[in-house]
C-alpha cells in the first residue's frame, strides 16, 4: 500500500477551522519542546490561544496528509527590519518530526519569497536540533538574550539567513 505524500498548502488560522486545527499542532509540538527544555505549562507558545491565531496576522504553509496537520510554519515581517521576514513558528507533529517536513515548509517559504530574501527566527539556546536544522539551512547566529515571564525564563538565540 502506497503512503500519499504530503500536500503543502496556505493556512488561514481567520478561519476558525483551521485556527483549531493549527492550535491543536502548536499545542503538541510546544508541550515536547517545554518538556525538553524542563520548562512547566506556563511556556509562553503553550498559552497562545486559538483567538490569539485568528487575529495574529500571521501567514502561515502547512504540510497536511489526508486533511491531518503534520506541519505548520507561521512568518510575518520582522519588528526589527521589515524588509526582513521572521519565522515565527515552525512546528512538526512529534510522531512526524525528523521525515523532512520542516525542510519542505522552509523550502517552499523562501520560494515564495525569493531566493535573496532574508529570514530571521528566534529559538532556545538549549534546543540543539533546532539550532542545528536552522543551521545547516544557512541561518547565522545575529544576537543572544534571556527572556523572562512569570513562571520561567528562558535563553534565546536569534538567526539570519
């Protein structure tokens, strides 16, 4: 039996369909990495809200198979450079990370925007494969800094490319 590939298609959390279904991705994908991290549910990604998605402004590509969320990137101008493009959010369901799929959406990005645009994403310090995964994607090292909520802290590293 033949496994369909992965269609890779606009998302638009305006609608609240597809806010639920990319919350319920970011939900799943911002628990393992607050585990990871030893960080508790009061992880800043884990208490955005569907309502929060639907008015975010945010654009995002999605992998889906068979109508299933498998993989969300969300972007938006930078607030630093607006001639710049931030990844906000690249997130793969857990049981799917490791087959491609964020390399696709990173891919499929940059298509969409022009080979000589240039991206900035921000992630933890602490989270060797992403730091790895934006660096073999030719992302550098642009600044670190440690940010603070209520219930932890966190080191954070942002990238260009």
């Amino acid at each position: 039996m033949r496994i369909p590939a992965p269609e890779f298609l606009p998302l638009d959390p305006s609608e609240a369909d597809q806010a639920r279904r990319l919350h319920a991705l970011l939900q799943a994908a911002y628990r393992q990495e607050a585990e990871q991290l030893g960080l508790g549910a009061d992880y800043p990604p884990l208490l955005r809200t569907v309502h929060a998605l639907q008015g975010s402004g945010e654009c995002w590509i999605a992998a889906a198979e068979q109508g299933e969320l498998l993989a969300a990137l969300g972007f938006y101008p930078d607030e630093d450079d607006e001639a710049v493009t931030r990844i906000g959010a690249l997130v793969v369901r857990p049981d799917r990370q490791r087959q491609g799929l964020a390399t696709c959406l990173l891919h499929a990005l940059r298509a969409s925007l022009g080979a000589h645009a240039r991206l900035t994403v921000q992630t933890a310090q602490a989270n060797a494969a992403a730091l790895a995964f934006y660096r073999q994607a030719g992302f550098k090292e642009l600044r670190r800094w440690q940010e603070r909520w209520p219930g932890g802290q966190l080191r954070v590293v942002k990238l260009l490319r």
